[in-house]
C-alpha cells in the first residue's frame, strides 16, 4: 500500500512529464476556460477533411457529458467569436494558416510530419481562442481527444461504460503543448476467435459484425491512439459484408489490413464464397491470381497495409517442409499484381510479410522479400517473442513489425475467456522489441476486444510514445489508468488490485487450471493461492461497495467480475482437489466438498449471467459466452461441465467422524533490515532474484527491477537489452550470500521469465551459475527446440532450469548469477539440500533475521 501511496503522488509529476497535462479546474492567467457559463464554439473549416468535422462534434458531445453544456459548431469566424475552439488541419484549415501567417500560432513543427499535434491557447484583447492543429487528419483527432480525456471523458467510456467525470468549470493552462509523432508508425488490434462471445454480441445488438459495430471500433482505436486495424474473420469478411465497412474505415482514418494468413486485402471467408479451384499456388495459379486482383482492385485508395505471402486454407501450413522457392514466387507475383492494379511501383504500397509460426521457418532458411516489405515478426502466441533482429543489422527501408497476443486459439490450450496479461510483462517484451529497431507495426491479437480494455491501454500507450513507461514507472500504469476510469479519489486502491490480479492471473492461464495445478501438501500451495484471491476479492468488493452507482457497471466489468470469477474458479478446483484426496481416504467430508464445488460451479454461470444482462442493461449480452470449465484437448469444450466427483458412502466410510486438518498456512518471514541474507529451511534456500547481497554492473551494463514480473513478484535483468558480455572476472553479475546447515551436492534451482531464442543462437540465451568459488557453469535458458518443453514454458509461464553444485562444509556461501546475453529476466533462484522443492510456485523466500 505504501508504494501505492508514492504512485499516487507521483501520478501529476509523471503526467505533465510524459503526457502533457494542460487541463485544470483552477482558473488561472490566460487559461481558456470550458464552463457553462462561458462556453466556447467549436469552429472547423467546412473544406476541412471529414474526420475533422466528425472529431469536432465528438468533442461537441463530450464537453456537453463533462459540463452539462453543449457547445456550439461553426464554420466561420465572426467578432462575437470570442471564445472558440479552432480544430483542423495544417493544410486543410484556412484559418489556422491566418494564424500562422499573423504570427499567433507556429506549426512549422508539424510539417510533413505523421500524426503529430499541436494544442495552444491564443489571448487576444477581445477574444480567447484554443487551437488544436494536426499534421494530418489523426492528428488533428489525436489532439480532440487529447484534450476530451482531460477533461474527463474516458476512451473506454461506450466500449467499458467509463463514467464521464462531470466539471462545472475546466480550463486550459496559458501555453503552446506539442505531441510529436508517435514511436511506432502503425499501432493496432486484431478482433479474432470472436465466436461466441463478440459475435454473438454483434449479432444481438448490431444485426452482425457491419459498420455500426466498427465505428465505434473507430472511434476507440482514434481515442486511444491507435491508427491499424485487422477486422474479425471467423465466418466474416469485412468488405463483403458490408460495403461500407471499407469507406467508414478510410473516413474515420483507420489503416486496414488482413491477417497473418489472408493475403492481398482478402478474407478467408471471400475465398469459400467466390474462390474457384484450390487453395493451392502449384495446382490453381491462375484462380488465385484472379482472387488476389480483385481484393487490390476493391482497396482503391483507401489506406491500407498489404499482407504477402500465403499459407494453407484455415490458419495452416502451406505445405509440408518450408517451402521457400514457391513461396519466394507467390510474393513476386503478388507485388506485380499491385504494380499494376495501382499503376504505381509496389514500393509505394504499404506491405507486410507476416512471420507467423511455419513462415519464420522459411525466413530462418534464408527467404528475404524486397526491402520496402515490413517483416511482421510474431511471437509464440503467448506473448513471448520469438525473432528479433540482429543488433547491428542493415536497416530495412519497410522496417519490421511485431504481432502480439492477448488471445489465442491453439496449443497447448485456447486462452480466450478473462483477460491474463500483466502489464510488466507486456511491456518488457515489446521495450525489447523495440530497443531492437521494431518500430513499424505493432498489432495485438486481443479476442473480443472485452474484456481486454486494461491491456489494450498499454499496448497503444506504449506504442504511441515509448518513453513514457519504462521499468521505474510501469506500475504507475495502473494508477492513471484507475484514475481516467474512475477518478483519483479510488485509482490508488483500484490500482492495487488490478496490480496483484495480472500477477495472479498470469500464473497460469484460468483455461489450463485444474484440481492438479497447485499442491495441497507442499507448503499448503493450493490453500494460500486460494486465500490469496479471496483477500483480493474482498478488497475489490469492498472498493465497489464505496464506489457511487454511476461507477459500478464499469468497475464491474473492469475490476470486480474477473476477480471474483478467478477466485471463484480456484475455490472450484480447490474443492475439487480436497474431494478427490478425501475420498481416497474414504473420509465422509470429500462429500461436503463435493457440493462446495456445485455450488463454486453454479457461481461461476450466474457471475456470467450478471455480466450478460445486468450490467448496463444487458448491453454486453453474449460478451462472457465463451467456455473455460472443463477443457481436454488444447480446444475447447461446447459447454462448460462440471468436474468429475466423488462419493463416500457412509457405510464404507473409514474415517465417518474424522475431520480432515490442513497444513497451516506458510507466513513468510519479515523482511530483512540490513543486506539481504539467506538461511537453509526444509531442506532448502528460496531467493528472491531482485534481493541480492550485493550487485555487479558494468560500463554498460545495469542491473534493474522490473516490478511485478514473476509468479510472486519481481523479476530482474540487464539493461540495455540489446548488449551481451563475454564472461569474465568481473563481468556483471549478482551475488545472494546464504547459510546452509551440511554440506555435499546441492540442486539450484533458476526461475526465468519463459523468454524465446529471439537471434536463433545454437545456445540459446545464456547465462551462468556459480557457487563460492567454483568456475561458473554456462547455461542456455530456451536452446531446446521442441514442443514438449515449449508446451512447459508457456503453460506455466516460465522456465525452470536446474544445475549441480558442491559445498565443500555447511555455513557461509556466495551463489552468483552471471549475465551473459540481455534480454533474460530472473526470479527466482533455490538451492535444493535435501531433494526437490515440489510445487507449481516456488517457494517463498527463507530469508535470515540477521
């Protein structure tokens, strides 16, 4: 709580830093004030571009939902304009170029500049003007619905029911604030495995997935600062659908692309309905070439990204092996085919090669397309990346790009329900991204669009300007992201359970959780993570319980409902896994905890149910359809069916009156006042990675904590990501002083964030291990190339590995954690006296009372 507390503070600090505050309730000297008693007119040059004119009454709206007052919208400048608001362009908005010319605003700033924005109060003797002048039309939205965010309207504020923070008096601070252009060009989301939840929702409430839905899509994506987007395509295609799905798109500003595996602005779905011959370059050349032409043919000048290449029908592989010269030929094709749909060269057309899990097969094998085509990197659909350029590498004129996921489809489980991403994770993965030159496309896989609304924040954030979140502040996310949901007054307490629930919740993913995950022997693991998320719970409901009424549908579906139904879910499988070791037993109270988990099991369809038709009036009806209990392949089940259980009967009972006892719960100890010191506990020494003794850097190198990475905690690494040493003497590294009470061999234990071979090295990513004085044994943290121990990793969400050390008398040791290669994020570190410490989470710290 206390840290919180100090995020609290800082919360003002760090957004004037980073995003420019320059809304205020204060009236101060030369503010432009936005009151009901004084408000001003929204003016915009009638010739201006149409998302000018649709940013502007959206601004309209939103000042009339702070204020109560509805502004007025004009297209001329009289004198008894003297309080107005001026929106436009640079090149489309007469008036500011008056401006410019009489020297009252300058905007050489944002010439030819991509998405950049200027906001600037104007003081006259007889007039008060506000200008928001963009470099082009999403810059000139950027900049409406900067300043609507503070003013109090959330992004979220249809899509989450973000209630409006209501002002009887806003102004804007005297000033010139500039917003350059974002960090990476094209920032988006893909709406994917939307069936049953969004398209249910869609067709409940919409008549399908048309352009209705997607502008308010639209208007999300530009309040948030995105500008990409990949439409939905299970069972639909975005510009048959609807025709004007592509004109809203190209209206509204939105860049539109297809996914991974639909090439040439063609969905999947459009080749079931007109496709003719196979889905197969080799037999139908000629078919496929046609299909290709016409989906270039149908983009016209709208905005667009191209997706190259090809693989199989329905999300597979093309062919079997890598199939490099075909495909080489297919992308040669293609760009011809833009060439001569567009009458411009293909290096004027905005293109990507997605490679996406087999197709990084044929890049690793030695394929290359032409330099202009963005290389759309992936990760391993759980989040962790698994290329990455080179340091040092040639630039490419396209540039590379990631996909990401918040989502999936896939082994070794669908993952599709509740949202499970922490943010300290999300944002150590794309900083590396990015520190290695990935800075052209950024698009996230997020599902159902909901529940991932906390997520898609930060990854759109960070995309937009990447300076502003680093390892120091990252935790702060989650206080102004309370604060622009709900107001300060609560960001901090909501902030702290948002916090503790992506740590919990990325443990292991709800889909893969059962009766077997957590053990209820060692260290009575199941029942302290229960307890965990019932102390999480209590704190969220008690959150709600202060909260007023116009605040609790959105904090219920932000907050509260993924919480309770978590810790729900764990109580299920708690009670599932006490009735099957009671029955065992044959203890008559395994049939007590037989109907615990009926009614842990009914809990969890009326949580769904309130969040299908209560909240909000129903408006999310469909939105928690999806399915999570009762999985047995990596797809997932039609219905969601209650776990197997077990009966005693009475007359077979051995132990009718027994009652079963628990082991009580593990307290861990008080920190440590002084350095950090360790003490052998059951057979074993459990390390906190981020509590060292004592740390070793170099000239350039630090070491850093990134908060809240690792199962139950922090996690530490080397920055800059993009540097690796050759071990040496002194080469960086940290020591952990412990106390054991033998000697002999010894197991340590090294916990890692589940990071990928992201430069293909033989090795993998290294690091080393040594005890006292020992030569350090080199390691590779993910040099196996198999399924079964990816499978591991990504399930458990981390990787575990393991050494054998001799400690030649009991007493004083240094284990040392040597740094060779960046980008390697340690835990947790446990060093095994007496065998295998089990369970799924590591032990807790056996810190010393010295």
């Amino acid at each position: 709580m206390k840290r919180l507390i100090v995020f609290s503070s800082l919360l003002c600090t760090a957004l004037c830093a980073t995003a420019q505050q320059f809304v205020t309730t204060r009236q101060q000297p030369g503010a432009f004030a936005i009151t009901a008693a004084n408000m001003p007119a929204i003016y915009t040059d009638a010739q201006d571009d149409w998302l000018v004119q649709k940013a502007a009454s959206l601004l309209q709206q939103d000042i009339e939902l702070v204020t109560g007052k509805k502004p007025e919208l004009v297209h001329t400048r009289t004198t008894a304009s003297k309080n107005l608001i001026i929106v436009g362009t640079i090149n489309g908005c007469k008036a500011l170029q008056q401006l410019s010319t009489q020297k009252k605003v300058v905007l050489n700033d944002l010439k030819g500049q991509w998405e950049a924005f200027q906001v600037q109060t104007i003081t006259d003797k007889n007039s008060h003007t506000l200008v928001i002048a963009g470099s082009d039309k999403r810059g000139a939205a950027y900049g409406v619905f900067e300043l609507s965010r503070q003013l109090g309207v959330s992004p979220w504020y249809w899509w989450a029911d973000a209630p409006v923070q209501k002002k009887t008096a806003a102004y804007i601070t005297k000033g010139s604030y500039h917003f350059p252009s974002p960090s990476v060009k094209y920032r988006g989301i893909f709406i994917n495995d939307e069936a049953p939840a969004f398209s249910g929702w869609t067709r409940e409430k919409f008549g399908g997935v048309n352009h209705l839905v997607y502008e308010k899509m639209f208007e999300l994506l530009l309040r948030l600062k995105g500008n990409y987007l990949w439409p939905a395509m299970w069972g639909n295609a975005f510009n048959d659908d609807d025709t004007l799905n592509p004109i809203m798109a190209d209206k509204w500003g939105i860049v539109m692309g297809t996914s991974h595996h639909e090439p040439m602005q063609r969905a999947q779905q459009e080749w079931k309905r007109y496709g003719k011959g196979e889905w197969d370059y080799t037999k139908n050349e000629a078919g496929l070439k046609q299909f290709w032409t016409k989906g270039i043919e149908n983009m016209g000048t709208h905005e667009s990204i191209v997706t190259l290449g090809m693989r199989g029908d329905g999300d597979m592989p093309m062919t079997k092996g890598t199939a490099t010269e075909l495909l080489e030929r297919i992308v040669t094709d293609q760009r011809n085919i833009i060439t001569t749909v567009t009458g411009k060269p293909a290096t004027q057309t905005p293109q990507l090669w997605a490679l996406y899990k087999e197709v990084q097969d044929y890049y690793d094998e030695g394929m290359r397309v032409p330099d202009d085509v963005t290389l759309l990197l992936c990760d391993d659909n759980w989040g962790n990346i698994r290329r990455l350029p080179q340091p040092g590498e040639p630039k490419r004129a396209g540039g590379y790009g990631i996909y990401y996921h918040f989502d999936y489809v896939g082994g070794p489980r669908n993952y599709k329900w509740l949202n499970t991403n922490n943010i300290s994770r999300v944002w150590e993965q794309m900083h590396l991204a990015y520190a290695h030159g990935v800075d052209q496309i950024w698009i996230v896989n997020v599902g159902d669009l909901k529940p991932m609304e906390l997520p898609i924040s930060f990854f759109l954030d960070y995309a937009y300007n990447t300076g502003k979140w680093n390892e120091n502040n990252i935790e702060q996310f989650y206080t102004q992201w309370a604060a622009q949901q709900f107001g300060p007054q609560q960001a901090p307490a909501i902030a702290e359970v948002l916090n503790t629930y992506a740590r919990y919740a990325s443990r292991r993913k709800p889909e893969l959780l059962d009766a077997s995950t957590y053990s209820l022997t060692v260290r009575n693991e199941f029942a302290q993570v229960v307890q965990e998320w019932t102390t999480l719970r209590m704190k969220a409901e008690a959150i709600n319980n202060q909260l007023p009424a116009t605040d609790k549908d959105a904090y219920f579906q932000l907050v509260l409902h993924p919480v309770q139904a978590l810790e729900n879910l764990h109580q299920l499988y708690y009670a599932v896994a006490m009735n099957k070791q009671l029955a065992a037993q044959k203890n008559i109270l395994a049939n007590q905890w037989a109907e615990r988990t009926k009614e842990f099991y009914l809990a969890d369809s009326l949580l769904s149910v309130k969040y299908n038709t209560e909240i909000a009036g129903g408006k999310w009806n469909h939105m928690m359809d999806q399915t999570h209990i009762g999985y047995r392949s990596w797809q997932e089940p039609r219905r969601n069916t209650m776990p197997a259980l077990s009966y005693v009967a009475a007359d077979s009972a051995t132990a009718t009156n027994a009652v079963f006892k628990a082991q009580p719960l593990y307290t861990p100890p008080a920190a440590s006042t002084g350095k950090a010191v360790y003490t052998e506990k059951d057979g074993y020494v459990a390390i906190s990675a981020t509590r060292y003794t004592r740390a070793v850097a170099g000239n350039k190198v630090q070491w850093k904590t990134i908060p809240n990475i690792g199962k139950n905690g922090d996690g530490i690494t080397t920055f800059p990501v993009t540097t690796s040493v050759n071990l040496q003497a002194n080469s960086p590294h940290l020591e952990y002083e412990i106390h054991t009470t033998g000697k002999d061999s010894v197991t340590l234990r090294t916990w890692f964030s589940p990071t990928l071979n992201i430069h293909h090295s033989p090795t993998g990513l290294r690091f080393a291990v040594s005890i006292d004085d020992e030569a350090p044994q080199i390691l590779g943290l993910n040099k196996e190339d198999n399924t079964g121990a990816w499978n591991a990793w990504v399930a458990n969400n981390n990787i575990v590995k393991q050494s054998r050390h001799y400690l030649a008398a009991p007493g004083k040791h240094v284990v040392r954690y040597w740094m060779l290669d960046a980008g390697v994020v340690l835990q947790k570190l446990v060093v095994e006296t007496a065998g295998r410490t089990e369970g799924y989470l590591p032990p807790p710290d056996t810190l010393s009372d010295k």
